[in-house]
C-alpha cells in the first residue's frame, strides 16, 4: 500500500506538532501527515513528568552563563535563549487568540524562577546578578539577596532547618514559567485535526527512509494491525527525540554521517506530603558540581500537573542504552559504525568524569540522592519523596573544530543539501526553544517560501520580534512583552 504527502513529520511530540501548526498557519493547503509510534502523541519526552516544566529563559539556569578564563561571566548564551523562550510565548499566545490553543492556565503557568547558592558559590552568584543586569536590560527586573529572611519570603523550604550562619544567596525572576508541553502538543494535535490535509497516525513506525527522484519514501509499519505501507513525501522532519537519530543514519544524507549518539536517563524525587508541596512555589536551580556534566544542574521545582500542584527535585541520571524510554536496549549498539565509531571513542576517552559519574549516580540509593535534596532542604525527610523515573534523552556526539569527536549538550538541527530532510538532535534547552528551533527548519528547508511577503507577513503577526535586533526588542520591550504576557495570562515587569 503506497500513501503520498506533502510533509511528513516524524514524532509525535512537541517540536513536529509545533512545526505542524507554524506550517497549517503559512500554507493552509498541505497536506502534513504526523507519524507517532505509541498509542499517543506525548507520551516520551514532552510527556508532563518526562521533562522539568521548566521554561527556560535564563532567568535562573547557571550552566547558561559560565565563567571565562579571565574570570568574567560569559552571559551570550543567556541572552540568545531568553530571546528564543520569548519566540515560543509569542506563537503560543498567537496560538490562544486564534483558537488553535485553549486557556493559558491549561498548559502554562507563572512559577518565580530563582537560582540559589551556598557557601563558596555566593561570589560566583553575585557576580552572574551584576554582570547580567548592567550589561543586559532583558534581565533588568532580577533581584539578588543574601538576606535569609527575604530568601525565605521567597521560598521558605530553603531555610527549613538550615544552619543560620551558612552563607547563602539567591535570585528570583517574577516572570518564570512553568509549561506542560504535553498539554501544548495534545491541544496543536485536536485543533490541527479538525483541518482539511492534516493527519496523525498512532501506533505507526516509521522503519526506513530512503531518497528517490526529489521525494522519500518511508516504509511506516502499523504496530497493531502488523500492516506494512510506503509513504512518499517531499519534506521529512525526524522529530522523534532519540528515535531521530537511528533515522538519521538509515536516510544516508552526508550531512548526518560521523555523529554519535550517548543516552542519558534521567530520575526525579517526587514529594508526597502534601504540606511540603503547598508551601514551595518555585523554579530553583543550584549550580552543578565541580567535575559534573552541565546535566546534572540541581533544581527543586513546583510543577502545575492537571490543575494540582506538585513537587520535584532532581535530576539524577542514569543509563541505559535505549534512545527512547519506550525503545530497544539494541539503540545505542545498534547506532555504531564505521564513520562514527572514531568520533565516538574519543569522546568516550575525554569524557571519563562523564562515566564515572553516570556510574555513581545508578548505584546511588534514595537515602544518598536525598543529600543532595538537603543542600537546597535541609529538613527534608526521606519518607516524604518517593523516586520517578523521567525521561530519555540522547546528547550529541560530533567532531569539534579540531576533528576529535566531542560530546554536546544543546540541540542542532541537521538538514540535507536540498532541504527535503531536517533531523532535530540533542536535548537541552529543548522543547522551551521550539519555536525558534523551526524556524530554523523552515528557514533551512522552505527558504524560498520563507522569502515571500505572505510567509513574511504571516510570520511577523504570528511572532511580532523573529528576525528582529536584539537593540529593536529591547526599545520594543514593555510593548511586545506585555501584550504577549497579557493574553498568556503571565505577570509582566516593565523596564
């Protein structure tokens, strides 16, 4: 049976919906087919306790903003994903006035993000505050404080039975954001499905993929009825989080040949008592260990899961060697060859803290992650958190400048010469940065389109400050900003 499509989307999760529902908005006329092999869209990593909520605007996140050589505060990665968060919250509240998304409070909801430190640390936090909010007007509205009684009117769990002569500070944003981006993905799937030449197919596996003449031809397995069908499409997007990459290299395009693929599990510790949960309302994100991976940067969070608040602290990793938390322990052996198995060695030689503390982190009972609880709750009790594993995720494997296979931890969108194929890999910031991610596909992928004053014009009312100057934003600042917050229902501080 052979099926044909304009655009086909691999993954049924936050990037190819939101890609999904940018497309609808530019060419209502295409015919887009979403592929997804579970029995629902978001259930790997936008599924709600699969992720951190967290929407990443740099407002609290230290590993955005390390420190040079020289000692100063590096902030250019802080800016650029304060910029790219912005983008998503303008589509998502284009999304909400024009009824493709419903009430805000559904899927997004304001949670302070404050980033806290203790001891030694305190200069370094210090510093951060300083250097962004007299180099950057975006973060203008941050307040620091080492005052241990405004940090407890911020977040009382903090103080609870902490040594009162422990140095400690903290920063706190008002305009933090808490996301359930399954939520998003199940409101863009309903909405999007109602439209003329708009399909999603669960239970469906895209197995191969292969080019032929100026179209691809997908072999999709049905995994209940067991039948098999080709698909022809002009434009594959692989958006299957780690299940992108095994496609990447059946596609055969050289833009994906030499990278490799590393998976990282990850666990939270899931608070129970309801008194606990009650009292925190925060985002709070420490600053990773000496010698640790940019991954393993602590956060207790308040998460809004259905209505309810909830309580999570963690990330604790582990590993397996599955791409997907519903995949096949043959992912990551399967994933070798000859063109990465270099790149991929020698980044296994270079990152042995890596090993060392992924193995730590699987032999660590309940009782030793809950000291690294108590650095940010001192009083908390072991019997009042119960563990959770959260999602899979699989960072990048790829040649650096000088050739030597190195490990990333951000996202890169692979695409081939002719734009008919764009792969989305890596983790981090992910799914916040959605929006800017495909832009950058479109950009990449629909170049000609995106040249035209209609896509232009459509763009520029969907997401008012895309491809606008840093220096524009911040002159349009309180304008733009405050609409957006206004129609998602967030607070808004002026500058």
């Amino acid at each position: 049976m052979s099926e044909d499509s304009e655009v086909v989307l691999v993954g049924g999760g936050i990037m190819s919906l939101t890609l999904a529902a940018m497309l609808k908005e530019l060419k209502p006329s295409a015919h887009i087919s979403v592929y997804e092999m579970l029995d629902d869209v978001a259930l790997e990593s936008s599924m709600v306790w699969n992720n951190a909520g967290t929407g990443h605007q740099a407002l609290c996140e230290l590993n955005y903003t390390p420190k040079k050589e020289d000692g100063s505060i590096d902030i250019s990665k802080a800016v650029r994903i304060n910029q790219q968060y912005e983008l998503s919250k303008e589509f998502w509240a284009y999304c909400v006035e024009s009824g493709i998304l419903k009430e805000p409070q559904t899927f997004l909801n304001p949670v302070p993000h404050l980033s806290f430190v203790v001891d030694h640390i305190v200069p370094y936090l210090k510093q951060r505050y300083e250097t962004l909010t007299s180099n950057c007007p975006l973060f203008k509205n941050m307040i620091y404080s080492e005052d241990k009684e405004q940090i407890k009117q911020w977040a009382p769990l903090l103080l609870e039975g902490r040594d009162e002569n422990q140095p400690i500070a903290a920063t706190y944003m008002q305009e933090g954001t808490d996301v359930d981006f399954g939520e998003i993905v199940r409101q863009f799937k309903e909405k999007l499905s109602q439209k003329d030449n708009f399909n999603v197919y669960v239970n469906h596996k895209v197995q191969n993929l292969i080019k032929q003449g100026n179209a691809w031809l997908l072999d999709v397995l049905d995994t209940k009825s067991g039948e098999k069908k080709q698909i022809k499409a002009k434009f594959v997007f692989l958006g299957a989080g780690g299940g992108s990459f095994p496609l990447l290299q059946k596609s055969g395009i050289p833009e994906g040949r030499g990278y490799g693929g590393f998976p990282v599990g990850g666990l939270w510790l899931v608070c129970k008592n309801r008194d606990v949960i009650d009292k925190h309302n925060a985002k709070i994100y420490g600053k990773a260990s000496i010698g640790d991976p940019p991954m393993s940067v602590p956060h207790l969070d308040t998460r809004i899961i259905k209505g309810k608040k909830e309580l999570l602290f963690g990330p604790y990793a582990g590993f397996n060697t599955k791409f997907l938390k519903h995949g096949s322990l043959l992912d990551f052996p399967m994933s070798v060859r000859l063109s990465n198995f270099l790149p991929m060695f020698q980044a296994g030689i270079d990152n042995v803290p890596l090993t060392i503390y992924l193995i730590k982190q699987i032999l660590m009972s309940n009782k030793q992650r809950m000291r690294k609880l108590h650095v940010f709750f001192p009083d908390a009790k072991l019997e009042d958190w119960e563990a959770l594993f959260a999602g899979q995720r699989v960072q990048i494997i790829k040649k650096d400048s000088k050739g030597r296979g190195s490990l990333q931890f951000g996202t890169e969108v692979i695409t081939s010469s002719d734009g008919s194929l764009a792969a989305l890999l890596g983790a981090s910031p992910g799914a916040s940065t959605a929006v800017d991610i495909m832009l950058q596909v479109l950009e990449r992928c629909f170049s000609e389109e995106m040249k035209s004053s209609a896509w232009k014009d459509k763009l520029a009312e969907m997401i008012p400050s895309y491809k606008r100057p840093l220096e524009e934003k911040i002159t349009h600042f309180n304008e733009w900003r405050s609409r957006t917050a206004q129609i998602l229902k967030m607070p808004f501080c002026a500058i």
